[in-house]
C-alpha cells in the first residue's frame, strides 16, 4: 500500500468553538492509481489532501507514506519527504513570478541539491505542451499554461504521489477539460499516483476511484475503472 490514514482526525478551534473538520479518518491508496475526493465546500476534503501532503498536522491519527509514519518523522525528515515523495498541483499555481517557467518547473530538484535529469524534463514539457513557453513568466501566460507548468513541477522530482486541491478552479471549462485530461494522461502514461480534491462530478468522474466525503466523514468509495 502507497498511503494510509488511520483514524485521522483534524479539529480547529475559533473563538473558542471547537470544529471537528475530520472525524476519523480511514482509507487506502494504491500506486499508479487516479484518485478523486468530492464534497461540498466544508466537507473536510481540502483539509483530508493537506494532511496526506504534511501541510498540516491531525490532531489524532496517522498518514503512512510507503511505510512511514510521517507525523512521526523529525522536522528535517519531513521536510525531505515532502520535496521527494509528494508533488503538489494548487488551484492558484503558486508559480515563482520572477522565475521564467523552466526555472519554476526545476525549483524542487535544485532546491532538494539534485542535478535535474534534462530528459526526463524534455519528455514531460512535450508531452504537456509547454516545450515553447520555457522562457517565459508566469504573468505572460495563460491560465492554462500556468497550471501545465506547475504540473510539470509536480512531476519533475518523479514523486510517489501528487497531490492536486482543485486544479482547475481558476480556468474557464475548455481549459479545465484539457487539464483533467492532462492529469488522466499523468496516470496513465507516467504511472503516477494521484489524488485530486474537486466539487465537480464530471472531474471526478475521470478518476479510477472516486471518494465522497461528508461533514469530515467518507461517505462512499466506488471504484469507477
């Protein structure tokens, strides 16, 4: 098994109210498999994806990421897991502006002190469809072009898993079906292992497996491929 929860629980407190956004917390995930999250907006499944990519810490519980406890690992552990073993997808991009788009997509190996496999990153701008934009800045590009690049990032440190909150949140519908069918590509020609958190039914509906969540609670898993 790639990742596991075990009883994962999360709890925030305002104003001295106490909100239990996950209330235990089990599941499985496989590798080289497209995993779908859907709910409502306070569902818990936006906090669900930040606690599998250590964003966050549960209040009780654990995530085990290929057999490691990772709550349980040192600070500087954590921090390498997370730069080697999890890419991230966010629904702002969160590109570097004052970096063109080659720089940003090879941000996490240079920064993990990695020599950059050159290959590998010109097979997966072609494939994306970005091999032309690599001198330009975020500001220059589209929507689109943007969240291709940062799925590019994503990809670049060959993690185990990729991690994307609503990817296609910011773009208008052509693009957004051009993205989901980029991230179905992602699984089914890189063998990656990726979970996506969505609102959308007909997103979700891309996905391998499709897990609901409700008030902090998995309602349902169904197996769709």
């Amino acid at each position: 098994m790639l990742l596991q929860t075990i009883g994962l629980e999360k709890t925030y407190t305002q104003g001295g109210v106490a909100y239990r956004a996950l209330k235990g917390v089990d599941l499985e995930f496989e590798a080289e498999k497209f995993y779908a999250i859907i709910g409502k907006s306070g569902s818990g499944k936006s906090t669900l994806l930040h606690l599998l990519g250590s964003l966050d810490k549960p209040t009780s519980g654990k995530v085990i990421l290929n057999g490691e406890d990772i709550y349980n690992l040192k600070d500087s552990r954590l921090a390498q897991l997370r730069r080697r073993e999890i890419g991230f997808v966010f629904q702002s991009y969160n590109l570097l502006d004052e970096h063109t788009t080659k720089d940003n997509i090879l941000a996490p190996v240079l920064l993990d002190g990695k020599k950059p496999d050159m290959a590998y990153f010109d097979q997966i701008t072609q494939e994306l469809g970005i091999a032309e934009l690599l001198s330009k800045y975020p500001w220059q590009m589209s929507g689109g072009e943007q969240q291709r690049c940062a799925i590019a990032r994503a990809l670049m440190a060959r993690p185990s898993i990729i991690l994307a909150d609503e990817p296609t949140g910011n773009l208008d519908s052509a693009t957004s079906d051009q993205v989901v069918q980029l991230l179905r590509r992602i699984v089914d020609d890189f063998r990656q292992t990726l979970i996506l958190v969505t609102h959308d039914p007909d997103i979700a509906a891309q996905a391998d497996i499709c897990i609901t969540i409700d008030s902090g609670l998995v309602k349902s898993i169904s197996q769709q491929r």
